[in-house]
C-alpha cells in the first residue's frame, strides 16, 4: 500500500493500536501490521516523531522499561488519547462512508464498510 494512503490517518493508527495498552515503538510497528494483514508497514522515522508529537499533545504518555540489558520507550494512552481515538474513528466512519457514496452510487449511505 502506499505510503500516501497512509497519511492523514497515522494520529489514528497509532492511538487504535495502543487501546489495549502500552507498546514500545517496534511494537507499534508490527500492530500496526499484524491488524493490517501486512498491508501497512510503517517505518521508525515515521513513527517516532508522530508518538513524539501525540505525546507533547498529552494524547500519549511514555516511560522507560527495561528488558534484559535493553532499555525501551513504552508509550501509552492517556484520557485525552482515548478521547481523540473516538473522534477519530468517528471521522474514518463519516469519512468511508462519504467517499463510499460517490465511488459506490449502488450503496445506501451508511451502509459502506
């Protein structure tokens, strides 16, 4: 997939695959797989500077963990984040099903995927 296609929904993506809880950012990258089929393969210098970013808008927290000898940002969701998740998905729902109308004429509203 496109990295293009990407854009615009990373803040999304990112806050829906820490929902279950906290993940350091090789983590994020393989959920953000994995739940994608292997269609979305989101890489460091993508990443980082967006949980950077989500986290200065305390949407995220993060802290450091240690596994073995290897010290490791977690990050995690804050209220706020959840918050901005549910808008988020609010948007996706209202966004899909806009573009579903016009490329899908056949489908009633509110009943695209």
């Amino acid at each position: 997939m496109k990295a293009d296609a990407v854009r615009g929904h990373l803040d999304g993506l990112l806050l829906a695959v820490l929902e279950p809880g906290p993940l350091h950012g090789y983590a994020i990258i393989a959920a953000v797989q994995k739940r994608s089929g292997g269609a979305l393969e989101l890489r460091t210098g993508t990443i980082y500077p967006a949980l950077n970013r989500l986290e200065r808008l305390g949407l995220l927290s993060s802290s450091w963990q240690s596994t073995g000898e290897r010290r490791r940002r977690c990050y995690a969701l804050t209220d706020a984040g959840r918050q901005a998740l549910a808008g988020e998905r609010t948007a996706w729902r209202e966004f899909t099903s806009a573009i579903g109308s016009v490329l899908d004429p056949g489908t009633p509203p509110g009943l695209t995927t």
